[in-house]
C-alpha cells in the first residue's frame, strides 16, 4: 500500500508500505493539544513475523552482509544527508509528536545524521586480529554481524534513537526490525519512506508499529532474531532478558537512571545553577540520564536552593512549536498522570520550593510544572524512583563522603556529574561513583564517538563510538595449520 510521505501511517516491511493484518489502528497525538495526528497499524504477530522474516531474507539470501564495508559505509552518508535535507519537516513532526520544545527537536534531528555519518565512516574501520599462537599456524581472529537485530526505542528521543541502532547494526552489516513507541512512530516512519532511495536494500530495515506487549514482546521471543536493543524503563528491560533467555539471544539494555548532580561548594556557582536546571528539565526531563537527584554541599546549600528556584520561575511552558518554549507538554496522559502522582508523593516527602501542579494557563495539553523539591532524604521515593519528568529532588550533604555515599545509594548507575573546581577531588569522584557516564563541570554533553551504557539496573552493553559497532558484530576464530606433516595422533 502506498501512503502519503507527509503522514505515514503504515508500516514499512520488506521495502514496502502495508497496513498489517490487523484491523486495530493506534492513535497517534499532539500533546501540546491532545488532538489526534495519526493513526498507526496494531501489529500483530503474523506481521512481525512477516518484517523478521523479510530481515532473515536480507541476511541470508539477500547479500546484505556480503555487500562491502565501503558500499554500507556510502549507505549511511545518503540517510545522513537526507536527513539533514528534510530537518525542518523532521524537526517539526518530532516536536508535535512528543511535545519537546523545536530548538531541542532540531538539535535532535542534527545529532541523527551526526550519528549515521560517524558509523558511515566507521564501516571501513572493522577489523580483525592475527593472534600469536605457539604453533607453525595462522590464528585469526574475524568479525562478522551478529545477524538479524530486533530493536525497540522509547518515545522521549524518536529518531535519534533510532539512528543510534539502525546506524551500527547496518554499518555492521545487520539487518534491523525496529519497533519505535507507539506514542511517537512518526519521524521513523518518515525516514523509511526514503530508505529506498538511499540505497536500503529491501528488507534490510524493517519498521512495525504497535505495542510493547504485542509487537515487542514477539521480537524479543522471536527464534529468528538474533539480537535484541531495547532502551527503556528497567522493568521492561527484565521482561526481555528473561523472554530473551528462552532462544539465549544477545541482548544489550539502555534502562533507566536515578541520576546524581553533584554540587561542591568550590564549584563555579552560576554555572552550578545553570547545569542544576539543565540536567533535570531538559526535554521536560524525559531523559534517562536526567540529573534529578541535586546533591548539594550543605555550606551553601540554602543559597543554591533559593537561586535555583529563582531561576527556575524563567523556564517558559508554552507550545512545542514557538522558538520561545523551553519546556513543552509531556509526551502522553499515561506520562502525565504519572508524574503528576509523584508530584502528590513528593508534598508528603519533602518541602516544595516551586512548582508541584499543573499550570492553570494551559486549557489543553499535557503541561506540568517545573517542580523543585528541597529538604528531601535519598530514601524518599522521589529520590529513588525514576519520574521521568520535571521534578528534581535536593538533598543536602556533608563532606565528599557523604557526597559519594548519597551518590551510589541507589539500584541505578546510568550517569552522574561533579561540580569543582578541585580537579583532584572530582578525579577521585570520578574514580567512585558506580555509573556509566560521569560528566565533570557539565550535564548532559552526548557524543556519538564516547560510549553510552549504565551500571546496575541501568543495563548493560554500550551505545555509540566503537563500542556500539561491536554490540553487533561476532567474532570468529580461524586456525590455519601452516605445517604439512601428519598430526602425529596416531
């Protein structure tokens, strides 16, 4: 079936638009008004065995992972060009379907292309190794893709989420069947239209929509599916580890954060303020790295709390799509309610030093305040649980120790920051806390060439730079025998 590039609303299997074999469609809205933008296919099982099927195709009759590294590598720098040729429609789809101001979409849409053009050029760079062996014989060690990868995305980062495993998984030689939330399918949907002319090989990527329990959990348990990426909640994550452990599929996880920001009193105080309110209102603070937990060293803590929330009264709500926005409506009702209950939780925990409800100018819309909480104790539920939203949780400490004790208290390890100017102390920080990504006098830079991955319940496996082409790829042993004479066994 053929549809309009402007509004997909079908799923894209084998090269091809379908409607799936379903009857079901899932609305797709607008959370600034909560108007319907589009409704998507509900797939079901027959249609994701129908895109795993046309994966398998690709990569063992297809030629995919035959075709050279360079031919992939040219793939790539095409979707990256296109993607930077259509970023004002891009941009603006993706700010009307999650709700994120459009100065952060287009900052999104740019980091996407960035992410195809780096494995574009890294698909030349895959090598193997001659090892050293105490035999007249050449030992070799190859990489090769893992095979066909089942992908499922969350709603907070659309497309760039998308590229950052399309991206490795073809440069790799793998072929894809992606899953993008069903809340925001749309900026993926749209890249499909173009595979093709970029040079895509049917089946190569394959994207179907629907939900997690359906859709997703069929690729999970798929015996065709070689690999599963998912980045989303922790209690997702167990549910495809165990669904996953039935066919032993190499599995990598980007899961949730309880995120510490970690402010000395040495630290440079205005940009303290400033990386304090980035780190957790950013995209509404729908990120998973979202520093939400705002350590403070306790001689200046009450100054830091009072400038915050003097700070934080100039972050603008309005709609996704003014350039004045700084922060928009969150993606869903279910996201809103959610918040929404932690925001009641938090009034029973701690002291409110702004925000805690919704914002009365907004007759529509999934808006939510800016919302600081001070005073609270790392064992209150706001300090503990991810919200996934914009509510920061203060917490006073004592000295470095206590800093870093407050600091690895929690199930989560996907990021944490230190604010110093003592380089020997922050090195030491950096040296303890237990996470994945710790960011020095920053919050929040993301480059496609460093890592991204978590300790603990934050997952396992990494993201971007090198380390994300090796997530798909196998590597094999070759012994050649260089001595002619008998083995000798006998």
């Amino acid at each position: 079936m053929s549809v309009t590039q402007s509004k997909p609303e079908a799923m894209f299997i084998n090269g091809e638009w379908t409607e799936g074999s379903s009857s079901n469609r899932i609305p797709v809205c607008d959370p600034s008004s909560e108007e319907v933008i589009a409704e998507i296919p509900d797939a079901s099982v027959a249609d994701v065995d129908a895109a795993v099927a046309a994966a398998r195709h690709a990569f063992d009759q297809g030629g995919w992972p035959q075709t050279t590294a360079q031919e992939r590598g040219r793939i790539l720098f095409r979707i990256a060009e296109k993607i930077r040729a259509e970023a004002p429609q891009l941009a603006e789809l993706e700010s009307r379907n999650t709700g994120k101001p459009i100065v952060e979409a287009e900052f999104d849409i740019a980091d996407a292309a960035t992410c195809f053009e780096y494995y574009g050029g890294l698909a030349t760079k895959v090598s193997g190794l001659v090892n050293p062996v105490p035999d007249n014989a050449l030992s070799l060690s190859l990489k090769e893709p893992v095979g066909v990868a089942g992908q499922i995305i969350p709603w907070n980062y659309p497309l760039l989420m998308a590229a950052w495993k399309l991206a490795p998984a073809l440069a790799a030689g793998c072929a894809c069947v992606l899953k993008p939330a069903e809340q925001t399918p749309l900026t993926a949907l749209k890249l499909a239209g173009w595979l093709g002319e970029c040079g895509v090989p049917p089946g190569v990527i394959n994207i179907v929509t629907g939900l997690g329990e359906t859709a997703g959990a069929r690729i999970v348990e798929h015996p065709h599916v070689d690999k599963i990426a998912f980045t989303g909640s922790a209690a997702v994550g167990k549910l495809i580890m165990k669904s996953a452990a039935d066919t032993l599929k190499r599995v990598t996880l980007e899961l949730g954060g309880k995120s510490p920001n970690i402010f000395f009193a040495d630290a440079d105080f205005e940009a303290a303020i400033d990386g304090a309110l980035f780190g957790v209102f950013i995209n509404q603070g729908e990120v998973c790295s979202a520093g939400s937990r705002v350590l403070v060293e306790r001689s200046i803590y009450p100054k830091f709390v009072e400038a915050m929330t003097e700070k934080a009264r100039s972050i603008k709500l309005g709609p996704p799509l003014d350039r004045d926005t700084k922060m928009g409506p969150l993606v869903s009702r279910e996201q809103y309610d959610r918040v929404c209950k932690y925001q009641e939780i938090g009034k029973s925990e701690a002291k409110v030093a702004i925000g805690g409800g919704q914002p009365a100018s907004f007759g529509r819309g999934y808006y939510v305040e800016p919302t600081i909480f001070y005073d609270v104790d790392n064992s209150a539920r706001i300090a503990r649980e991810e919200i996934f939203g914009p509510v920061a949780a203060v917490i006073p400490f004592d000295d470095e120790a206590d800093a870093l004790k407050i600091a690895n208290d929690t199930p989560f390890g996907l990021a944490a920051a230190v604010w110093s100017r003592d380089i020997y102390r922050a090195l030491r920080m950096v040296k303890a806390i237990r996470a994945g990504i710790v960011w020095v006098n920053h919050m929040q830079p993301t480059y496609v060439e460093a890592p991204w991955g978590g300790y603990k319940q934050s997952g396992f496996g990494r993201e971007l730079g090198v380390h994300g082409i090796d997530e798909y790829l196998e590597t094999k042993q070759v012994h050649i025998n260089l001595n002619e004479q008998p083995i000798g066994w006998y």
